[in-house]
C-alpha cells in the first residue's frame, strides 16, 4: 500500500511540475512574438521592421478563414449497426467466411 500511495504522490507532483513548465514555456513564446504582426505587403515583421516572413503562413492565407468543413455524423438504428459491425462467434460460417482456418480453429479451441 505504501508504494502505491508513493506512487501516486509522485504522479501528481510530476504532472504539476510539467504544467508549470509549459505554462512558463507558453508565456516566454507569447512574449517574444508580441511584437510581431502582419504589415498589408503581407510581410511578417517584427517590432523594428525586420522580415520575419515573406508571406504570411507561407502562403498569405490566414488558416482561420481558409476552409470551413461539416462532419456528417451518422446514427444507424441498433438493428442496423448489429447487421453491419456484430460477430457472432457462434455461427461458423460467417467466421470461415471472414477469416481463415487456422482463425477460426483459435475462436473454438479457446
């Protein structure tokens, strides 16, 4: 019990640690990109003109405005997922027809 409790203590105390360094590391990349901007030559310059980037991402296209996608999300009935994703390990002949011999000896023999 006393490892286990160790153990846990340990865990904690590490994932706390790792949330303070990247927060530290987030905060230090914030601070050296706050001066620079996109200039309307599409340039990225920093805070006392210097070229960071000929074009901005690469391409001049800000990634927030350049696709907008919808997932469609299917939901079969339960009758129409157990037709389409159920194995029944029972019935023999849909598992010789799926997978081979030496399988389905496994399945029952097991």
């Amino acid at each position: 019990f006393f490892f286990h409790a160790m153990g846990g203590r340990e865990g904690l105390i590490d994932t706390a640690v790792k949330t303070a360094e990247t927060g530290y590391i987030q905060r230090r990349l914030i601070k050296a990109m706050e001066s620079v901007m996109v200039n309307y030559d599409g340039t990225v310059r920093n805070s006392i003109g210097q070229m960071v980037q000929l074009r901005y991402g690469e391409d001049g296209l800000d990634g927030m405005w350049v696709e907008d996608q919808t997932i469609p999300i299917l939901m079969p009935t339960n009758s129409v997922f157990e037709k389409d994703f159920k194995l029944d390990l029972s019935d023999e002949r849909q598992l010789r027809r799926l997978y081979t011999d030496g399988v389905v000896r496994e399945v029952y023999v097991s």
